[in-house]
C-alpha cells in the first residue's frame, strides 16, 4: 500500500547510527509490513557525522513514497529530531522509536492496537531492560525523584522512547515552539486518556550510546525544569526555614550574652554554618540559573533546528500523482 494515505506513522531520530541502518530497515519494514495498514517511516538525521546521511538517502530510493528523511544542518538532539518529524506527519496513529534497535519495532503492533482501544497516549516501560548497571541505576534514581517532584507525571518509565500518540496530541506537540523539551512529559499534559503498558527491550544492535555522564544530567534538567517549579520551591522552602533558625540563634546568642558575657570561641563553627549556608545559596543560585537560562533560550527565538533538507516523495496537487521532492 505504498501511495496510500499512513494510518501509522513512525518517527525516528537518528545519530550517528550508520551499523544499525540497514537492520533497523529490515527489521521495522517487515514488522509494519505485517500490520497490514497504510505506513511511513520519518527518519531524522541530527547531525550525523558518519555515513548515516548517505544510507538513509538510500533507504529513502528504496521506499520513496513510505520512507521520508529530514536532514538537519546539525546536532539539535534526540527530542528535536522527533519534534521535526512531528510537524510532517500525515498518519493518524503516531509511533516514536530509538534507531538503534533497543526498542524491537516488532512491539509496535501493542502500541497501536492500545490507541485503537480508544487511549490517546501510549506510554510504555522496559520489560528486561537490556543497559549496563550504571545506566540502570540512574534511570531508576531519576524515575523516583521525577515521581516525588512531579506525582502528577504519571508514568513508570520516562527513558522509553518506543510510545503512540493520537494525532492531535502530535499536532499540539508540534505547535508549541519550545526549544527544549521532553515529548512524553509533553505528551502528557495534553492527554485526555493515557495508559501504560510494557515493551521489551533489547541491547543496542551496534555502535554505543550518544547520552554520557553530563548529557545525562542535562537531559533530566530539562525535564525537571521544564514541567515543574519544585526546585525552585525547594529553595524557598529552605530559606524560610534558615532564616527561621538563624533569628533564633541570634535570640539565643544574646541571651547568653547577658548570662554569659562576651565570648570569642566557636569561630571554626561559625566558619563551618557559614560555608554550609554558602553552598546552599550557590545552588539555589544555580537552579533559579537553569530556570532563568531555559527562559533566556526561549525569548531569543531563535528557530529550534535548521533543516537541511527532506527527501520526500509528495503527491502533485495537479494530476494527484506521486513526485519526488528534495526540499532544501
Ligand atoms: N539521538 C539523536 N540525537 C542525539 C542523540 C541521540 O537523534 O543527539 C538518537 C539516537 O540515534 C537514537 C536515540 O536518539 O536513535 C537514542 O539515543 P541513544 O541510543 O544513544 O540513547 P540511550 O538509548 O543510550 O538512552
Ligand atoms: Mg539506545
């Protein structure tokens, strides 16, 4: 069914995945096969530095019509690949999956069968996840403080990736402009029916993993501080209770003033509260920092990724006849 309109779409971001291309091809190519419903495949190239822009330009001569491919002009990051994806869609179910394999395109068939059950959001957890222990136990450390900070987040798993959307949730995703952003957090504010469910998980097929230690910790500021005020609150919540503290001290110290008389001891404990309180102010002034510079990257406006160009193939608004495109 290559020239229908897609019922399924997926969206992929892709970097630097040149060894799972072709696997990742074959693999999801036959899973959606299998459906039996009209598809497209939107693979995003953020910026690869490898061959992954020549082999989806070839994955794309293979399919014309169900593989489309936007090139971006450089590294804009997992979300924004999808985001770009996102805003050319033409399927009214929407898939979101990792190119590397660990999300088996196979499992797709239960996503969409959960949004024809009527749900509007499909957010998914990892059965058996397959990452090394330190990955694990971040993951798993981040998921209980997103729980505690933000319980109305409701989801098990915010690292999986293979998720459906109904399309006007995508449509909503799409209109809002923002540079950074975390789509199933997104995704949710706009759900009207959202459920969970698991998929499996597999070991990278190739190649290893774009997210080292300080890419990490970025990605989950971004979801901390982009759905919630909770550390800023936190901050306030502490400064109330310090000042709280320290205007009975200062009771306390004059009172033994008058009882004791003047004292000149416990200078290295007034150094040790004082380094304390200085450490804290240091990282209030770094998180309202993170809030502050969020702000500052969304009033420039600048635009959120430049696209390159799209291999696409379009149907002529004249004749109704597939053409191919390269937009640049
Ligand atoms: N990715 C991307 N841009 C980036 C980093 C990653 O498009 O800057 C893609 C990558 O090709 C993969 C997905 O995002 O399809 C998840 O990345 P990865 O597998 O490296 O992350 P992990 O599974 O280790 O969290
Ligand atoms: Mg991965």
């Amino acid at each position: 069914m290559p020239d229908q309109t897609p019922y399924i779409s997926v969206v992929i971001p892709v970097y630097n995945e040149q060894e799972t291309l072709e696997e990742l091809y074959t693999r999801l190519t036959s899973a959606l096969d299998q459906l039996d419903k009209p598809y497209e495949i939107i693979l995003t190239n953020d910026g690869s530095a490898d061959r992954s822009s020549e082999l989806l330009q070839q994955l794309h001569q293979r399919r014309p019509s169900q593989i489309r491919v936007i090139e971006f002009n450089g590294n804009f990051g997992q979300h924004m690949a999808i985001m770009a994806g996102f805003e050319r869609v033409k399927g009214e179910i929407i898939i979101t999956m990792d190119a590397d394999l660990q999300n088996p395109p196979e499992e797709i068939g239960k996503l969409v069968a959960a949004i024809e059950a009527g749900h509007d959001v499909v957010n998914t957890h990892r059965l058996g996840r397959q990452d090394n222990q330190w990955r694990i136990w971040v993951s798993k450390m981040h998921n209980k403080a997103r729980a505690w900070m933000m319980p109305k987040l409701k989801m098990e798993d915010e690292g999986c990736m293979l998720r459906a959307y109904r399309r006007h949730i995508v449509d909503l995703m799409a209109s809002t402009g923002e540079s950074t952003t975390f789509i199933p957090a997104l995704a949710l504010n706009y759900a009207a029916n959202p459920t969970e469910i698991g998929v499996l998980h597999e070991t990278r097929f190739a190649g290893k993993s774009n997210y080292g230690f300080y890419k990490l910790i970025r990605y989950n500021f971004d979801l901390v501080t982009g759905f919630s005020v909770f550390p800023l609150q936190v901050f306030t919540m502490i400064g109330m209770v310090i000042s709280l503290c320290s205007f009975l001290f200062v009771l306390f110290l004059i009172g033994r003033r008058f009882i004791v008389g003047p004292e000149v001891e416990g200078v290295f404990t007034l150094f040790a509260v004082m380094f304390f309180l200085l450490g804290i102010v240091l990282l209030g002034l770094g998180v309202t920092g993170e809030y502050v510079g969020r702000i500052y990257q969304e009033v420039r406006k600048r635009p959120r990724f430049v696209i390159r160009n799209v291999l696409e193939k379009t149907r002529s608004p004249v004749q109704d006849v597939p053409v191919e495109t390269v937009e640049s």
